[in-house]
C-alpha cells in the first residue's frame, strides 16, 4: 500500500496558543477583571451561606442513609 500523496494528506494540529503571549487573552482578561474584581471581593450574604450549609446537611443525610447508616 502506498503513501497518500502530499496533497492528500491532513495537515498536521496548529501549534497551541500561549495564553499568555495572546493580545485577544490578555484583552479579554484584563477586561474580564476590570468588570467583575469588585463583585468576586464582596461578602457572600448570610442567607447564601446559610442556604449552602443546609445543603450540605441534607445531602450527607442522604449519604448515610443510601450507605444504611441512619
């Protein structure tokens, strides 16, 4: 069986973009942090957190219960 001829043949992957040497990322990043840093830094509210922890209760409630322990 022969090879395919050159033409033929797919061309072999891009190289992978570094990230960080990307203008677009650095863009995107940039902006990306000047929209949202204030936002990310405020204090999760107190019912969230306390939403969050009743969740957890209840689901390591379930657990036990699937694996018989309660």
């Amino acid at each position: 069986m022969t090879d395919m001829p050159a033409r033929r043949r797919r061309p072999s992957a891009p190289a992978e973009c570094q990230p960080e040497n990307d203008a677009f990322d650095i863009w995107l990043g940039a902006s990306l942090r000047a929209a949202f840093d204030k936002v990310a830094a405020e204090p999760i509210p107190e019912d969230l957190l306390l939403m969050i922890e009743e969740d957890r209760a209840e689901r390591e409630r379930l657990r036990r219960r699937r694996r018989g322990e309660g």
